[in-house]
C-alpha cells in the first residue's frame, strides 16, 4: 500500500515539531536538575511525591507515580508516590461538596506534609484547581512544583521549582512531560543508588 502524501506530510511536520520542542528543552536543564535534586532529597528523607494534573496531565500524573513506585526500567526498591488523579470518589466528593476548583486542594489538605513534595501539573500553567493545590502545598509546607508550558502562566510565581516547557502547542507540552517525567525517575533512581549507573 502506497503511504498517503498529505498523512506522511502532517506526520513529518509534527515529527519537526516535536525535535524542534525537545531540543529547546536543553534550556530548561538546570531547572530540571534542581527539582530531580529536590525529589532526590524527599524521597531519601521519607517523603512522598504527591501530583495531579486535568485531561492529559492526570494521564501524566499517574504514568510518573505509577514509574515511582514501580519502576522505570529495572528492579529496585519503590518509592513513595500518588496521583491525586485516580480517586474517583475523592475526585466527585470534593467536587461536590466543595468544586472542581478544590478537588486537588482538598486531597493536598489531608495528606501533603512538611518534607513531601507537591507536583501539579498545568500546560498552560493557570488551571485553577492546579493552582489551589500548590496553594495548600505551601500551606502544609510540602515542596512545591509545576511541570508547565507556554509563559509558566501563574504557576511560574507560585512553584518553587517550575519547568516550563518553551512552546505553545498543548500537545508538544505534554510530550515533554512525560519525557520530565522520565528524566526525574531515572535521576532519582540513580542519585539514590538504586540501580546501578550504565556503562
């Protein structure tokens, strides 16, 4: 079957899209080497890693929590990790009684604690319930975080450690997520002597 040139057109530009984002990312690494320290240092202190995200970034969440506490490539110990994401009756609960706005703050409230570390996740950087769960994170004196995109939007003056991915395009941002994501399990991984270094 002969490949359609107008799909393997779109498929190449997106294809550029997408290196052209990665490779700006290489001015956003010392930001991304200060927060895979910070987690490093949660984690070995008997902290937990909280995060939470809306639409794609609850899948990011949950696919960066479940790579905590499972693994990332190979066997080891695992690490202390949550989506605040998949809790459905938590999810509807705080979303009834209180609103959507909250259903993260609310979750935050009852198991965020100083020394853990809160991650939200925002491509544009101004989901308002994002925004309300960093907010109790500072509160509960957890570590705050932000993986977002764009101009950082308000999470960028609220986080502690922000990570802005320099592109505009919903779905570039996300793919540079899960690449964060990845990025931050496997330096942790290795800082914590977990699994052994390649050669």
């Amino acid at each position: 079957m002969v490949a359609d040139q107008h799909l393997k057109s779109y498929s190449e530009r997106i294809l550029e899209e997408h290196i052209r984002t990665s490779q700006a990312c290489r001015d956003i690494l010392d930001d991304l080497a200060l927060l895979c320290r910070s987690a490093e240092e949660v984690l070995r202190s008997s902290g937990q890693l909280l995060i939470f995200g809306n639409g794609g970034s609850a899948a990011d969440a949950q696919h960066i929590a479940a790579e905590l506490t499972v693994r990332l490539d190979k066997d080891r110990p695992p690490l202390r990790a949550a989506a605040l994401t998949t809790d459905t009756s938590a999810l509807t609960a705080a979303g009834n009684d209180y609103g959507f706005e909250r259903i993260f703050a609310r979750q935050v409230e009852a198991l965020a604690r100083p020394g853990d570390m809160v991650i939200g996740i925002s491509t544009s950087g101004n989901s308002e319930n994002v925004l309300r769960g960093i907010e109790a994170a500072k509160t509960a004196g957890a570590v705050t975080a932000a993986l977002t995109g764009r101009d950082g939007g308000k999470l960028k003056d609220l986080a502690e450690h922000v990570i802005v991915v320099p592109s505009k395009s919903v779905a570039r941002i996300q793919e540079m997520h899960i690449l964060i994501g990845h990025i931050l399990v496997g330096a942790v991984e290795k800082a914590l002597g977990l699994v052994e270094e390649e050669a």
